[in-house]
C-alpha cells in the first residue's frame, strides 16, 4: 500500500500541473458549451463544437486514454464538423428565436437524471486504482498473455483485432450503414441535396455579439467575385463576406 | 519545471483569447481563424503535456491533430467558397451564377 504513495509523491510537481492543466480544459469546456447553447448563428456553432471536440480529446489524452482522443481529434473535429456544415446547407442558418418559457418538469428530469448519475460515479473506482476490476483480473490477463499468444506490440490494437475481432467486424459494419444513410440525407455530390431552402432571414442588428451587417454590406463588392443577387434565399457565406 | 509551468499557462492563455474571437468574432473569417489557431494551441498543449508526464510519445497524436485542423479549415474555406460539398460543385456554382438565379 505504500508502494503506490511513493510513486506519486515522486511525481507530484509534475501531478499538479497536469491538475492545473486538466482544471483549465474542464473550465474552457463548459465556457465552450454554454457559449453553444445561447448562440443563434449555426455556424457559430459549428466552429464551437469543433473547439470542444479538441478541447475533449485534449482532456482524454489527460486521462491517458489515446485511443479515444484519437478517435475523438478525428471523428469530432475533423469529420463531424464537415457533416455539421453539410446539413446547415439543408436548413436555415440561424436558429428560430429562443422563446423564453419555464419547463420546470424538463428542469427537474434534468437534476434527477443528472444527480442520479452524480451518485454512481462515487461507485466507480478510483482513478488509476490498480485494483480496479478493469486492471486487476481481465484486463491484466490481456496483457499477460499478448506477447505470448497474439505478438501484437501495442495492446489496444491487439484486443480490438484480435481478441475481439468479431466484434470490431460488426462494428464496422454498422458504421459503413451509418455513413451511406449520412451521405444518402445529405445528398453529398448535388447543391443542397437538391432541395430548395429559405433561410430565415437575418432580423438587422439582432445582439451585439452576432454579426456587422452594415460594415458587411460595404465591404461585399470588394471581393471583386460576381456575388449572385442578394435575396433572403441566397446560400450561405452572403452577409459574412469580408 | 518552471518552464513548464510557464508554457502551460502562455497557452492557456492563448487559447483563452482564440476561444473570446471565436465566441464575438463578428465577421465569419474570425471564427474560421479562431477555430483553426484553437487547434494549433491544442497541438502545442498536447505535446507540452507529453514532456510533462516524461512520455513524449504523444507527438503522433499531435501531429493527426494538424492534420485534422488543416483538413477541417480547407473544407470549411472551400465550403464557403463554393457553397458545396461534394464532387462537380464547381461547374454547377458557376452555372448557376452565369444563370443569375439563387442555387438554392
């Protein structure tokens, strides 16, 4: 039981700043979050779910899970941000205006729910406890017999292919379904999927954080490029020109 | 340690700054630079915090992490230049802008 004191004592210099480190991810986190649901301009939003995924996968790398910032960096930041502007084409591109209401049933679902959950995680093993179910039987066992049975380096991808082969098989089947019902929604490859789309149009000076319009409308024909003709069903990018 | 402890919070800081021009950027190009220098400073976080924990081995993941922010920024530019995604999108915008009419 001393044994593992030890060691962090060793490290505690380096222990606290990865803490101060990790607190600071966690509170640009919520920033990004909250910043996310008062925003009305979808692309706003886009580019903000994209900071969080980074921001995500930098917090998974903390917990030493790489595999899954891994897959986080690459399907939340990357991917999942392109299929955000692709279906923002198939709609308006702000969000309808907020109606201010009191939805005290969906308000104490949300604290019940969420302090349920709160109460299970005192349940969970520490972190980085060794005695944890997940190092101490099975997953000891894993690395114990890999370099005997299988001779993969790393671990994680000898479970995946290996010891888990089947699993993974079926999983990349159901994520080959998921990505062609994706592309087949959005109608990659044709304008807008084909379908004509009214945005809702722009209420002039809506907050003081959204956009400039007036210096917008200036500065549009300086770009030197034929921009089609202003109207409200006009694509994307029309009032955010430079 | 102490230049760690200095690089961690420079960045931090930075990143603090590229999230207030992402967050009030009034013009779309300010979001698209927040995004895209969000992501540097991401990348340079998570290489300081491979040096910090003595495993540097983390610099692959950094260098994805580019990658990403650059695939994700060339997508997001062409998608506001040319209003699609997808294949032939070219031929069609400028049809359409021959044309006069709206795309939609």
């Amino acid at each position: 039981m001393n044994e593992p004191l030890q060691l962090i004592s060793d490290f505690q210099p380096s222990a606290n700043l990865m803490q101060f480190i990790e607190i600071s991810i966690l509170t640009l986190l919520l920033v990004v979050s909250i910043a996310m649901l008062r925003m009305r301009r979808l692309f706003g939003v886009v580019m903000l779910s994209g900071i969080y995924s980074f921001l995500s996968a930098l917090f998974f790398v903390a917990l030493d899970a790489v595999d899954v910032a891994f897959t986080e960096a690459a399907v939340g930041a990357g991917i999942s941000t392109i299929l955000m502007l692709s279906a923002m084409l198939l709609t308006a591109r702000r969000e309808k205006p907020f109606v201010p209401g009191h939805a005290f049933l969906a308000l104490l679902v949300c604290v019940v729910v969420g302090g349920a959950l709160v109460y299970a995680t005192f349940d969970a093993p520490l972190y980085g406890d060794p005695m944890a179910p997940a190092n101490a039987y099975v997953g000891q066992a894993y690395v114990d017999r890999m370099a005997v049975e299988i001779s993969m380096p790393n671990i994680v991808t000898g479970v995946l292919a290996s010891y888990r082969g089947y699993d993974t098989m079926g999983e990349t089947a159901v994520i080959f379904t998921a990505a062609l019902g994706v592309m087949l929604l959005l109608g990659l490859g044709s304008e807008r999927g084909g379908r004509v789309v009214s945005d809702v149009p722009p209420e002039p000076e809506a907050s003081p954080s959204s956009d400039s319009t007036a210096q917008n409308s200036t500065a549009q024909n300086s770009t030197g490029q034929k921009s089609p003709a202003p109207t409200a069903n006009s694509p994307i990018g029309r009032e955010d020109a430079p | 340690m102490m230049m760690f402890v200095a690089a961690a919070t420079a960045i931090l800081v930075a990143m603090g700054l590229a999230l207030g021009r992402a967050l009030i950027g009034p013009t779309l190009y300010d979001r698209v630079l927040a995004g895209n220098s969000f992501g540097t400073k991401t990348i340079l976080l998570l290489g300081l915090m491979g040096f910090i924990t003595g495993r540097p081995d983390f610099l692959d993941i950094a260098l994805l992490y580019a990658l990403m922010n650059f695939i994700a920024t060339i997508a997001i530019l062409k998608f506001f230049r040319y209003r699609t995604m997808g294949r032939g999108m070219r031929a069609r915008t400028l049809e359409a802008r021959k044309t006069g009419g709206s795309d939609g």
